[in-house]
C-alpha cells in the first residue's frame, strides 16, 4: 500500500516526483476524486512544472476511467482553475505544488464553484480510497468511459476579473511584474491587455525549474531583482506572483515591500465601498490595522484560523464580502469565495490609478503598526515549547491568551501569535506593537523560551 502520510496534506496533495508519487497514482486519485465528488464532469489544469503535464493527463485518464467528462484548460494559474470551476460549475483539480522547489509537484482540489477540498471536506475519503487501490487494483472501469476535451479559458478568465474591478477612470501606471517563471507570465499579458499600464516583464518565461529564484515572494530574497528593476525604471509598483500565480506580493515605487496586511485593509475599503456594511474576514495573525479600516469603512471584521479551507468555510458561512491574509492570500465573494492574487492586484492598481500620490503615500494609512514579520524557529518538541511560553505569559494581569490558531497573546501596546507548523518541526512567530523597539523585545522574550 502507497505511503500517503507525508503526500496529503490539510488542504492538498504535495511530494516529491517520482520519488513519493507518480502518474500511475496520480491516476489513482483522479478516480478516487470522481467517486468522492459524485460528479458526471470535471476540470483539470497544470502549471510549467516538468512532471505537470504528465501528471495532470494521468488524472483526468482516471476520471475518465471512471465515467467522467475531463475538460482540460491546460497550462494555468490556480486562480484560473477557480474560475473554471466556478464558471462552469464543476468540481476542479490543480496540478502545483506552487512555490516549492521543481521536484515537488501536487493537486489542489475543489468542488464545482470552487468550494475546498481539505480532510474534513472529501481529501481523507480520497486518501483512504488511493491506499486501498494501489494494494487491491484500481476498480473496474465505468461501461462508458468519460470524454477528454480541451478548452483555453484564459481569455474568459481576464474578461471576469476586468469586470471585478474598473480601471477606465486609472492614470497610466508603469508596472514591472516579477512572474518567477511561473504561471503569472502566462495570465499577465492576457489580464494587463488594454488597461492602461505600461508593463515591465520580469522572468515571464515558462520554466518549472525556476532558473532565476525561487517563486516565494514572501522570503525577501526572491524578491531582490523586483526592487531593483522598480527602482531602475522607476516604476509606480512592483508585482510579484508565487509559481502557480494564486498570491501577490507589492512593492512600492521605491522599491519597499508593502505588507500584505496593508493590502488586506486597502482592498477591504474598497469592497466595503461597493458592498456598505459588508463582513471581512481575516486571520489571527494580520495586523490590527485590518480590523481598524475595516470598522471604520462600515464593516464587520471576523477573525479567523490561518489557511485557506478555514478562510473559505468562514466565508460562506458569514457571507463575507472578502477575506485576506499575511500569506498575501485575497479571497473574493464574487470570486466564488476564492483566493486571486490577481484580482487584488488589479484593486490595488485601481486605487493607485485614481489619485495622484504614490503608492507608499496611499498604503501609509492601511500600514500603523510596527511587525517582526514570519519568524520560525526548528524545535523538536513543540508543543513542550509552546506551552512553556504559554505558562511564561499566563500569569500576567496585563495580557489575554486565546488559543484560536496556536497560541496569541495580546497587551495594549503589542501582540504575539506563535504557531506550530503543519509539516515541519517548527514554531511560527508573528509580532507586532506600537513601535520597533516593542517588537524586539517581545520578540526576544517569547524566543528565549522558544528556542531554550
């Protein structure tokens, strides 16, 4: 029986090819993603990833085995494959391991409209059904097997999002766009096409091997060329996509990375603007500024766990009108509660568009807070860490512990969450306060016992 236990994920499908899977499970678990949806048609895509291609066709062959209709959009962004799913109403498959290293490869995996699939929403019931069949056979082929058809849907996908968000009244913006060799210099061109933006391409060829940098914007050195080529040309902001183009990272025009929390809050004022009284969600560990523009543009900010099947969840239950988090992950309601990194992008170009200042003078207002950004720390026992700091702080009359996602603790002046990791042996550390130099304090008290 295959080990699945390092492969599947809480949210999806993630490993090294061929090492930990291949096309032949890959196949597997497009039949076991037909049964568990019940679907009669579904739709596949794949990055520029080497083994995507390949991996991709064994899944839909799988479905199809099964007696289901694949349409397969092909090369994609994620977001794209949201839209898919959305438009056409059929469960969906991704074929990314997004930002990882080129060996890796995985599948996310939605209902029709997007809805997530995580353990508790269909993934365990497809897990056990792969392990039984790679020991027993994969069950017998449907009397009709399912059709593969192909279908481009990139023009479509760029038309939604330019319905989304107005551009027409925006001033002429130069952009440079840092795609990582990832699938934003796919979707990009198509997207920008006929706004009123001068794009600067960085790294938009297609090549899974990420021959520039990794396709992380979120760890600073990966986004190094992006400030330099803003600066270089002087460009009004910078953009940068992780590999399978689903988050969007933001510099300013001089060349400084504008923290996603920033966004969070800049783009909720302007869902709130279309949407008066709307509810915002956003996870425990975005800044205090989101909940502060948010209840002061009207809305109802809702605090949640990090990652996105609980964002998603917490969306649909509250009819949240947008969800963001410090991951630099932006869900829509009319993105059928799906993250788009593009879509806040074109938000945040919009609201630069529509007023003369820059960018750092207009994000200024979203950005109060001084931040410690990610912090992680390698600790082999964990939770006895955790709990060590817990006790270190529990005593303390001037602060409140909630144990929503890890532990956060939270002072007038400063707050800290520190988090366990769902597939490493590290704690998470986020902090922010009033002032830097709070920051480094609380910083190094809760690590002194972290890594003791």
């Amino acid at each position: 029986m295959a080990d699945l236990s390092q492969l599947v994920k809480a949210y999806d499908v993630r490993g090294v090819v061929p090492d930990q899977w291949d096309e032949t499970l890959a196949a597997l678990f497009g039949a076991a993603f037909a049964q568990v949806t019940g679907a009669n048609a579904v739709v596949v895509g794949h990055d520029m990833r080497p083994s995507s291609p390949g991996l991709s066709r064994a899944f839909a062959e799988g479905a199809a085995a099964r007696g289901v209709d694949v349409t397969e959009i092909g090369l994609c962004s994620t977001d794209e494959l949201y839209y898919a799913s959305g438009a056409l109403d059929l469960p969906g498959a991704m074929f990314t391991a997004s930002h990882n290293p080129a060996q890796y490869n995985g599948i996310k995996m939605c209902r029709a409209g997007a809805a997530p699939v995580g353990q508790d929403t269909g993934l365990a019931e497809i897990r056990a059904l792969v392990e039984r069949w790679s020991t027993e056979g994969a069950p017998p082929s449907a009397a009709t097997p399912g059709t593969l058809t192909q279908r481009d849907v990139l023009a479509d996908y760029a038309h939604h999002l330019r319905t989304l968000v107005n551009l027409t009244a925006s001033r002429p913006l130069k952009v440079v766009v840092d795609a990582g060799n990832g699938m934003g210099g796919h979707t990009v061109p198509t997207v920008f096409d006929g706004l009123p933006i001068e794009l600067v391409p960085l790294f938009f060829e297609l090549d899974g091997t990420f021959p520039n940098h990794e396709a992380n914007p979120l760890d600073p050195k990966n986004i190094v060329d992006l400030q330099a080529k803003v600066r270089e040309v002087g460009a009004d902001l910078g953009l940068a996509f992780d590999g399978d183009a689903d988050r969007c990272f933001v510099v300013d025009e001089r060349g400084e990375p504008v923290p996603p929390s920033a966004i969070t809050a800049l783009v909720a004022e302007r869902e709130l603007a279309k949407h008066p009284g709307g509810t915002v969600i956003h996870n425990c560990i975005t800044s205090w500024s989101v909940p502060e523009v948010v209840k002061e543009a009207g809305g109802t900010a809702v605090r949640t766990r990090v990652g996105h099947s609980f964002i998603k969840a917490e969306m649909a239950r509250t009819g949240a009108i947008f969800g963001g988090e410090h991951s630099a992950h932006y869900y829509f309601r009319d993105f059928w509660n799906a993250d788009t990194g593009m879509l806040a992008a074109l938000h945040v170009l919009a609201a630069l568009g529509e007023q003369d200042g820059t960018l750092s003078q207009l994000v200024a207002r979203y950005d109060r807070y001084a931040a410690s950004g990610e912090i992680n720390s390698t600790v082999a026992d964990q939770p006895g860490r955790a709990a060590a700091v817990r006790a270190a702080f529990a005593q303390r009359p001037d602060v409140q512990l909630d144990e929503l996602d890890g532990l956060t603790v939270t002072a007038s002046t400063w707050w800290f969450n520190l988090r366990a990791s769902n597939t490493e042996p590290l704690l998470r550390l986020n902090v922010e306060a009033r002032d830097a130099q709070t920051v480094a304090q609380v910083r190094d008290e809760v690590l002194a016992i972290v890594r003791a």
